[in-house]
C-alpha cells in the first residue's frame, strides 16, 4: 500500500515537472513569434529619426531575446543592459491592453519596466545584468564566463552607434592595457560571467531572495519591486 502511494506520488511528481516544461517552452515559442503591434516603430524613430526600418527589426529582436531571458530565468530580476532596446520596450508597454495581453501569455503575469541599467556598485543591478548576460549568452551559443563576443541585447548599442547608449566588450583586458578607456564608458560583458556558481536555472547564485514555486512553476523573484535598483524589473 506505502509502496503504490509512493509511486502514484511520484508520477504525479513527473507529470507536473513535464507540464512546466512544456507551458515554458510554449511561452518561449509565443515569445519568438509574437508580431509588435503596428506603429511602434515609427514611435521608436521619432527618439531615433537616424534609425533604419531594418535596424528597428534588430532593436525588436534584441526585445525578445530581453523578454526570453526574463522567462528562462523563471521570472527573476533582470536588467536591461540597451538603451536603445529599452525605448522600444517602453513604446510597447504605452500600448497598455495589447502589452497586458503579451506578458499575460508570455509570463503568466506582467512584466514591470524600470530604466536601462549599467552594472554598477548595486547588487540587485548587478544580479540582474549577470543574469540577462547568461541567458542571452546561452541564446547564442556563446560561453558565457569566456565570451569570445556579445550577444546581439549587449553588442547594440555600439552597433548602431547611440550615442546615450552603454558600451560593452566581450574581452576586458584590452581595455584594461588602455587608461583611456577606463572611464565608466565602457563595461566588460567578460565580468559578467565572474559569479558563483549555484546549479540554479540561470547558474548564478540570487543573493536577492529564496526560491519559491508558484503555480506555474517559476521562482519568486523576491526583492525590492518597487525599484529593482534601476534595472529592468523581473516582475514582481
């Protein structure tokens, strides 16, 4: 009798695991195809006239690989390390019920926006950057503690030259040879990947808050939601 109760609990166990992977890769798969609605471009130019149609197209793909990393992280914090993509995701939001319904597919909930963020002296900041690099890393095969580039959210800024935006380089001792280069402008998306390991989801360690299970299967984001330090906001 124990022993049927034991195995009935634990393929109850397995089918839940396997129905969160799934509802995390049907997420992820919304994410990836879901259409912007019309006219954020066109928004987003009037801040970026010098923005082509088809570097708006780049912007709106480096917004999904930010919104795939926030899902893969199982809802944590996560900073928006573009400030090219930040406007974009701010324009989006302005479409209120259409913005709603997105995160409402996307993450089971909404996703709140607080400013673009470099990493700096606040450890919520920090975290979050890490942890966008890591999965933005992964969503490009690219390793995320000896980066040989950066991934397209960190590298677009200084692809298409804006002028506010933040700079990054994949490999820190150049700059590091270089005194004119040391001043705040320009960020080591090499750093990024200098954390300790915990064996979580986004394999670094949250110093933010524990983990707890929702319903569907992300972890608590925890923190302080009214602010999350300046950086993109994990949800709260």
């Amino acid at each position: 009798m124990i022993a049927a109760i034991g195995a009935l609990l634990l393929f109850a166990t397995i089918l839940v695991v396997l129905w969160r992977r799934l509802r995390v890769r049907q997420r992820e798969s919304y994410i990836r195809e879901f259409e912007l609605p019309r006219g954020l471009f066109e928004k987003l130019r009037k801040h970026r006239p010098e923005l082509t149609m088809k570097e708006c197209q780049l912007v709106a793909q480096s917004l999904r690989q930010f919104f795939l990393a926030y899902l893969k992280s199982g809802r944590k914090h996560v900073s928006m390390p573009s400030q090219v993509t930040d406007e974009l995701w701010h324009e989006f939001i302005l479409y209120t019920r259409a913005y709603q319904a997105f995160c409402r597919t996307a993450f089971g909930g909404f996703f709140h926006h607080t400013p673009a963020i470099a990493l700096g002296n606040n450890q919520n900041a920090n975290s979050g950057l890490r942890r966008c690099f890591w999965h933005t890393c992964r969503e490009e095969n690219i390793n995320p503690r000896r980066p040989a580039r950066l991934p397209l959210l960190f590298a677009l800024d200084a692809k298409l030259n804006v002028p506010d935006g933040f700079r990054y380089v994949a490999d820190c001792s150049s700059i590091r040879r270089d005194r004119n280069n040391l001043n705040g402008t320009t960020y080591c998306g090499g750093d990024f990947g200098n954390a300790s390991i915990d064996g979580s989801t986004d394999g670094f360690a949250d110093t933010t808050s524990s983990a707890q299970a929702n319903t569907d299967g992300f972890a608590d984001p925890g923190g302080d939601s009214s602010g999350c330090g300046g950086g993109g906001c994990g949800g709260d």
